[in-house]
C-alpha cells in the first residue's frame, strides 16, 4: 500500500538546483496526503513563478508518478521568497532581499539592467522595488515613466510605483535640469535616507542601481543594511572588464556575495538576416566570472529598440528582442538569491552546539559566542527555548513576541528578539546607549514586548 514516507522518499531524490540538497531535507515540502492513491503535495519553493519553478514541480511530479499504485498527482507550489534573517532599519524592515547592482565603470547599461531586471521580477509575481542609489546620474524615473511624485506622510516617504514596481530616486526631488553637486558624506546621507526614511512596505527584492565607480555610495549602502548580494555589469571589452574586476574585489573585500556576472551589449543581432555581429568580444565577462568562480547570468544583446523604449517607460521584456533574454536572466538570479539565503541559513544551523553548550552563562557570554560563531554582529537562529530570570526563578518568556535588553557594556546595548516559544529570532548589531529608546521605541511599533530580566539558557 503506498504510504506517505513512499512519496516522501520518492521527493527526496529531487535536489534543489545548485545545491546537492533535496527538497525534502530543505524544509520545503509542507504537507503530503495520500489516499486510495491519490497524491495531494504542497511545497512551498523559495523561487518565483517562472520556469525553473515549474520545472522542479514536473521533477517532483516525474518521481512520485513513478511509484507503484499512485493513480493522480496534485501539486500545489506556493512561491515563499526566503527573508534574510536579520534585523533591519525601519524602512527596509519588510525588504525580504536587497540586491545591489553595480558595474565599475559608467556607460554599461547598468541602469538599463536594473530596471528591467525588476520588471521581470515583477512578471514573476514577486514585489519588487527599486532604489536609484545613483545620485549624479539618476534616471530610473525616466526609464520606467514615472509620472507622479512621491509623498510624505508622518515624515516617511512613500515611494512611487509604476507598472508594479516601487522606486525612489533624487530625480524626484531636484528640478530636471539641476545637477546634484554633492561631497560624499551628502551622498552617503541621501542613499541611508532612502534606505531609512522610505516606507518601502513588503518586498521580495529591493534592487539597488548603484552608481559607477567604488566610492561612497556602495561602501554606504555595504555598511547601513544587510545586502543579500551584488550583481556586477559589464560589457565585453576589456576597458570596462577591468573595472569591474575591481568592482569585484570591492564587494568581496566588504564580505558582500557575488550573485553573478551580467554581459551587457554582448552582440549586435542584424534585424534582416539575424547575422550576430561580436561588437565588442561576446564572451569575455564569462570567461572572467569563471576564472572568478563566481555565477554568470547571462548575456544581452544590442537591441536598437530600447533606447526609445526606456525613454518612453515601457517594459523592454514586452516589446523589444530581448525580452526572453531579461526573463532567463531575472529567474536565473532569482536561483542565486535563494542559493545564497539557503546556504546562509545552513551556515548558522551548523552553530547549533556551540551555542547549545553556553548552559547557564551570563547573556553578555551567549551574545559574545552568538556573534562569533556566525561571523558578525547580526544574528538568526533557532535555539534551545529561552526563560527569563526574575526574581531567582526561571519563567517562560511569554505568549507574545518579545525582545529584552542584554546587560549594558561599556555604553553599548544589544537587543535578542525571540518568538513566543523563546526561540532566538535575532540579534541586533550593538547599538550606541544614546540611540538605544529610539531603537526600542520603533520595535515597539512593530508590536514586539519588552521584558525586564536576563535571558538564559538553562539546561
């Protein structure tokens, strides 16, 4: 008689793609019934809907077929974007992934990718954003044909959204023949306001159009929020190539992961006889991000259309030639982030005994070790259940969410976040004893209870 561990077994031997994990050990099988047989799945993949979706949900449909006695197969696969474990500023709060893109060197078409990029998101069904973090050439407004302007409500800043997509940029906010003349420090203030004062709302993907170069803007963005990683631009020839090999080292240098290389203006497609002409040398950014060991996501053509496409705001995807190209390209980017929150999760599962073995330590020795053991000062995990101490007796830490304030050190507060069953959700970067009311003060509002006491791990 087929059973439910029949299917089980048989969904294990799908794995995730570029992973050699299944879906099963993934946690992203949620529910399998069997009855007479008849085979009821639900996952639950943390990709959009696009092709590569579809084709693990065929995969996992293939396997569970093949077994003896099954007469139908119903899948229901639910799109679940994995959200970065980490606490957040309050703009961004809700961001599940924020991906910058950057290129080095100005001229490649970052923009251009950025853009359409989130429209194929968006295609995807997923919420998408974009922030135009590139303060002396801002032209995301124009290219996605912004009409509107945004507004401000209780001093937050509500974004623009066009054709589905929220954006933000200084193009909003200076007149369109002025040119922004700002040091750095102006522009490391417009670029955290952006990240800090806009109330971007839930998203999937915030895509960041980083301007040229390796300067403040991106060392801003790196050191103010928690990037899920960068994609880097660049066209075939080896003056751009060469700065953005720099560009490379830049972020990895940061500890900022590489989730591809994009080749931009790789050929030129004759429209008449469909001849492909090597402009520039199609090929080379490839063979760099495999010299690099880094992810290529795909190459795009010169298509004559999208210069005026853009200038009117329309989506390229839709009308020019190089619509399927953006598509392959945004799924393929879409597998690297989730890549990369997997591998990210795992990392912090593998500290499980370290932290374990704390006992009844003191909470400045749980959040020195919680620290450590993940590589910085942002922290998620899911733990041996916390209690309270008060008054020498251990309680629960409550039916709400919480979060309590660990043991002040030398002027620096941390702040534990736990789920009602006092699991460990997060920990907060140390924070500045000045900033420390406002800081609880904008988790409050997000309906999380504040606890007096020390938090332990009693054995």
């Amino acid at each position: 008689m087929l059973t439910k561990d029949d299917v089980l077994n048989a969904i294990k031997r799908v794995d995730y793609p570029k992973l050699n994990r299944d879906l099963v050990t993934l946690g992203f099988v949620k529910d399998v019934r069997v009855s007479d047989g008849e085979v009821e799945i639900l996952l639950t993949l943390p990709l959009p809907n696009c092709d590569l979706k579809r084709s693990i949900v065929d995969r996992v449909k293939s396997e569970i077929s093949n077994l003896e006695e099954v007469k139908a197969v119903r899948i229901n696969a639910l799109s679940g974007i994995l959200e970065a474990p980490l606490v957040r500023s309050q703009g961004v709060r809700r961001v599940k992934n924020i991906i910058a893109v950057g290129s080095g060197k100005g001229g490649v078409g970052k923009s251009t990718v950025s853009v359409q990029l989130a429209l194929a998101l968006r295609k995807f069904g997923a919420k998408v954003g974009v922030l135009d973090a590139d303060i002396y050439g801002a032209s995301i407004p124009l290219m996605l044909g912004a009409t509107e302007e945004p507004t401000v409500r209780d001093n937050v800043i509500e974004p623009v959204e066009v054709q589905g997509v929220k954006i933000i940029s200084i193009g909003f906010f200076v007149p369109k023949d002025t040119a922004v003349i700002w040091r750095g420090p102006l522009v490391a203030k417009a670029v955290k306001d952006f990240l800090n004062s806009v109330d971007w709302g839930e998203l999937d993907y915030l895509i960041v159009d980083l301007p040229p170069g390796t300067g403040d803007a991106p060392l801003t963005l790196a050191q103010t929020v928690s990037l899920t990683g960068v994609v880097i631009v660049s066209t075939p020839q080896k003056a751009a190539l060469e700065v953005a090999i720099k560009a490379y080292h830049m972020f990895k240098k940061i500890n900022i992961p590489i989730l591809g290389f994009i080749e931009n203006m790789s050929y030129l497609k004759c429209p008449s006889c469909g001849y492909k002409v090597d402009m520039f040398g199609s090929g080379n950014v490839k063979q760099v991000a495999k010299e690099l060991g880094a992810p290529f996501l795909g190459e795009l053509p010169i298509d004559p259309k999208l210069p005026s496409l853009e200038d009117r705001g329309l989506p390229a995807m839709d009308l020019s030639d190089i619509g399927e190209e953006f598509l392959k390209i945004a799924e393929n980017l879409a597998l690297e982030v989730s890549v990369v929150d997997i591998k990210s999760r795992s990392k912090r599962e593998v500290s499980y005994t370290e932290i374990i073995r704390i006992g009844t330590e003191r909470s400045e020795k749980a959040a020195e070790i919680l620290r450590a053991v993940t590589g910085g000062a942002k922290v998620a995990l899911h733990l041996k259940p916390l209690k309270l101490r008060r008054e020498g007796k251990y309680e629960p830490v409550g039916e709400e969410n919480l979060y309590s304030t660990l043991k002040r050190k030398e002027g620096f507060v941390n702040v534990v976040i736990c789920d009602s069953e006092g699991n460990v959700k997060a920990i907060s970067r140390p924070i500045d004893e000045k900033e420390v009311d406002k800081y609880l003060s904008e988790l409050e509002k997000r309906g999380l209870k504040r606890y007096e006491g020390e938090l332990h791990y009693p054995e």
